[in-house]
C-alpha cells in the first residue's frame, strides 16, 4: 500500500489515512445510483495514489543518511524517485513549494459546499466519500511540500514565505477545517505537517547563524533571490499571522513552534542590532553620523512595530504565548509521536527523520534561552528516540536513523554541549533522562561508525557514576568518608562495567523500562576515581 502506514498497527488509523479504497464486497451495481458512488470513489482513490507515489518516490530520493536501517531499496526504485524529485527541484519559478501552497489553496476551496455540483449536495453518501477524498489529498500535498521545504539549506527568499504565511492567515492554520469521524485522523496529520512547514520554512537555525555573520551594511531595495528576513513586506506578514495565532480564542497549538522560532530569529535581529550600535557608537569620529537604516534594523523595525498590545514588548510576548499559553515543548513531544505513529513504515520513516530534524533545529537554535525543565526534557528526548510508540512493537519495530543524535552529539555549543551536561550534572538525582539519552545514541547509527563507542566516551568523562552491584558482589572494599555521612565505600578490586544478564546475554543493554526487580540483575558498578555511591 502507497501513503501514510501507521506504525502502531492500529487498524483504524491506518483505514482512515490509506489513499487506497478497501476492496469492495462482490455486488451488482445495477443502477446509477449504485454505480455512481463506486465509480467516484475509484477516481478519488487514483488521483490520491499519483499523489502518494510522488510523496514516496521524492522521500526516497532524500539523503540516505535520513533513511532507516531497514529499508533496502531496489536501485532501479531510487533512480526513479531520483528523477522525480530533480524534476520537481529544477522546474522554471514558481518553485515547486509554490505550487504545492496553489494547490493546497485549490483543494480547501473545493472544501465549500457552494462550490458543489448539485449531486454532492444533495447526496451524503456522495459528498462524505468525496470530503476524505479532499482530505487524503491535502495531506499528501502537505508531505511533499514539507520534503521540498526541508531539502532547501539555504534561506528561502520572500515568495515562498510570503505564500505560506498568508494561506495560513486565511485559514488559521488549518484549524477550521470540518471534522466527521472519517476525516478526524486526517486532520491530525494535516495539523502535524502544517506545523512542521511553519517551522520549516522559517529555517530557525540557519537565519540565526546568518544574522550574526552578516556584515553591518546599510539597507538596500529587496532584490530578486534574497532572504525573506530582509523583506520588510514579508517580516510584517509573518509576524502579523503568527501574533493572530498566539492572540486567538484558545490559541492555535500547533502554530506554537513556528512563533516560538520566530521569536527567536527577533531576539537575534535585535542582539545584531544592539551590538552593531554599540560598535558603531565606539567608532564614532567627529563629523555626521550615518542615519541610514541597516537591512537588519529594518526587518527588526517591522516586528516591533506590530504592538500585540500598546507598549507591550512584541518578541517577548510571542515568546511567552509560545512557551507558556501554547506549551509548545508538550506540543514539539506531541508532534514526535505523530510523526511516528503517522509515518513509521518503512517507506515512510524519512518524514518523521525530516520532521525530528525541524523540531531539534527549534530548540537547538532557542535553547540558550530556554529553562531546563520537565517539558524542555521530555521534548528533547522524544526527539532523540525513535522508539517511544507503540510500547507494545517498540522493540520489534525500532528505528534507527543517524539523525538527529548525530546533530545532537556535534553540537557543543546548543544540545550535545549545554543540554546534556546539565542531564550529566543531575544525574544521578534525575536518572531517567541520562538513561535515555544514552539509550538513542547506543541505538542510532551514528555512534556505529567505526570509531570509538561513544557510549564509553561519555562513561570515562564522567567524574563519578552511580550504578547498583549484582547479587553475588563479594569484592573487598572499605567505607570512604564515614565520618561525613556521604555514604561511600572505595573499592580494593575492580570489577566489570558490564556483565552478562543471567548468564544468558554476552552484552548489556540500557532500556526505558527498566523495573526495579530486575536492577539488580541488570547493572554492576565500575568508578573512576573508584567511590561508589551505596
């Protein structure tokens, strides 16, 4: 089967996002009325399996690295969906996004009811079929924009922003669209990927990086190709929406990462601003001060001059909607497990590495800002692990992606650096997070690479390290600091790190549900100094 597979094999979930029609009873369709419905339904089905084959074939032409382990494809497979997608990459403007936004505006417009011939308003059994029709085709489109939006490195320039953002003003972000029990797994996945491309095709990392290595020049017309930061129209129109979305009735969730990045890339507009006066106000030679605007100060100018409310710092109020009000750290865990659930088959996996991708550059770019807490934790394992759904297959349906552990394990100066010494430095009080951590980078490929085990590496960095002896521990060993109530015993003898589970393993392995009864069957201690902890 082509399209979205649920990867928690749950039936329902499955039937409801399958672009293919289930096989039909063997009837006799005698008259038009019991023809029509059959024949609308095999036409809605082939145009949304053109749709899911394009989003297949460009998925696997993605770098192999965002592949799973498991998936072997056929070389002859790849050579087409390698064509494919540089068909659709090297198409004449508009760029393929741009049409992928066109016809997702051309499917919503179908949505109204006005639009309907008089048989599909007169005939439910008609209009229903034709509505999850619609629906399966809005997500299909949504998966290959996203896949096109994320394979862009580079800033994209103001048209596709600018097109994006205002659908999704006109629509407020999908969140009105009509639900009936057909289409209301349909819409979780829409919600899923609209929020993804939000975020997406911000570019949150790359914009913050670029605005502190832009040089200090002064402002200059917007020219054809280059960054949307740098079109004070289309700053306006992206502040402008996501503000709506932050200040509607109950807020709209799933916009909460994207004004979460946003806020961001302000506060970096503003810090490039800040310092850029300061240097010029330390270079200040007698004579006329420049008063020209830099390209920086303009889009800076745009954001803060849309007041949420009179006097209100505008970056610090979308920072708090988004935190706060939207809690986009439970909705960042939420989309993790979406993304799993909608898309862990196979063929399939590449979306939810892509979309784990997005969510890690979210909160590697803002972590410096961030409070480390129960939310930002839970967030930022559930996208290291490609394993939390469904408790029940998680073992036999692991995945293994290099990303985004690879990321996570480069990055010194955000998550591998800051993050993770923290998760160190509360270990062993919190213990959870250090086992989980260490759990996705054992099971990614990333820490296979031929080189030293990166496990061991941050085992021997560890200044101390608290584990339980096994049963059967009759190694010698003397109290340490007694006198201080520390509760420490030195070793006289080492003993091994690991050791085989009841004598029936060769190896140990780390787990997230790991119960108590089996602790002491599970773990032995080895320090360095040799304290240990009792």
């Amino acid at each position: 089967r082509l399209g979205i597979q649920n990867a928690a094999a749950n039936a329902h979930f499955r039937q409801s996002i399958n672009p293919t029609p289930e096989p039909d009873q063997k009837s006799v369709f005698d008259t038009q009325q019991q023809r029509r419905p059959r024949l609308l339904n095999t036409l809605y089905a082939e145009k949304s399996s053109i749709l899911a084959l394009s989003a297949l074939l460009t998925g696997l032409a993605l770098p192999q690295d965002l592949q799973s382990t498991a998936v072997n494809t056929r070389v002859s497979f790849l050579e087409a969906a390698l064509v494919v997608f540089r068909t659709q990459t090297t198409t004449s403007s508009p760029s393929f996004f741009c049409k992928c936004v066109d016809a997702l505006d051309a499917r919503l417009q179908s949505l109204n009811p006005e639009s309907w011939s008089g048989l599909l308003s007169d005939d439910e059994d008609l209009a229903n079929p034709y509505i999850k029709s619609v629906f399966t085709q809005l997500v299909l489109i949504l998966r290959l924009a996203y896949i096109h939006i994320f394979t862009q490195k580079e800033i994209p320039d103001s048209e596709p922003v600018v097109l994006w953002f205002s659908l999704m003003d006109a629509t407020y972000f999908f969140s009105a669209l009509p639900e009936t029990p057909e289409t209301s797994d349909l819409i979780i996945v829409i919600r899923c990927l609209t929020s993804l491309i939000s975020l997406e095709v911000l570019k949150v990392r790359t914009a913050v990086d670029s605005i502190s290595e832009r040089p200090n020049t002064a402002n200059y017309p917007q020219l054809p190709g280059k960054s949307y930061i740098d079109d004070e129209a289309c700053v306006r129109l992206v502040t402008s929406t996501l503000l709506g979305a932050a200040q509607a009735q109950l807020g709209i969730r799933h916009a909460g990462p994207a004004i979460l990045a946003w806020s961001i890339i302000a506060q970096s507009l503003r810090g490039a601003v800040l310092a850029s006066r300061a240097e010029a106000q330390s270079q200040i030679e007698d004579g006329p001060s420049n008063a020209t605007k830099t390209k920086t100060e303009t889009s800076l100018d745009a954001i803060l001059n849309a007041h949420p409310v009179e006097g209100e710092d505008v970056i610090g109020f979308m920072a708090n909607a988004a935190a706060a009000d939207l809690q986009t750290f439970d909705m960042v865990t939420s989309l993790s497990e979406c993304l799993l659930l909608a898309y862990g088959a196979n063929f399939d996996l590449h979306v939810a590495a892509c979309g784990k991708m997005s969510l890690f550059s979210l909160v590697s770019a803002g972590y410096h800002l961030f409070q480390y807490g129960p939310d930002v934790v839970q967030a930022v394992l559930s996208i290291l692990s490609y394993d939390t759904v469904p408790p029940n297959l998680s073992r036999t349906r692991a995945r293994n992606p290099v990303q985004p552990v690879k990321a996570f394990l480069t990055d010194g100066s955000g998550m591998g650096g800051k993050f993770f010494d923290q998760v160190k430095q509360r270990y062993a009080y919190e213990v959870r997070p250090f086992l989980n951590c260490l759990l996705s980078i054992s099971q990614s490929r990333a820490s296979k690479d031929g080189q030293d085990s990166e496990i061991l590496a941050i085992l021997e960095n560890m200044s101390t390290l608290t584990q339980i002896l096994p049963k059967a521990f009759e190694r010698s060993y003397e109290n340490y600091r007694e006198d201080e109530l520390q509760n420490h015993i030195q070793l006289l003898d080492e003993i091994s790190l690991f050791v085989p589970r009841d004598g029936r393993a060769h190896h140990m392995r780390l787990t997230n549900s790991w119960h108590p009864s089996e602790s002491k069957q599970s773990l032995c201690c080895l320090l360095a100094p040799p304290t240990l902890r009792t």
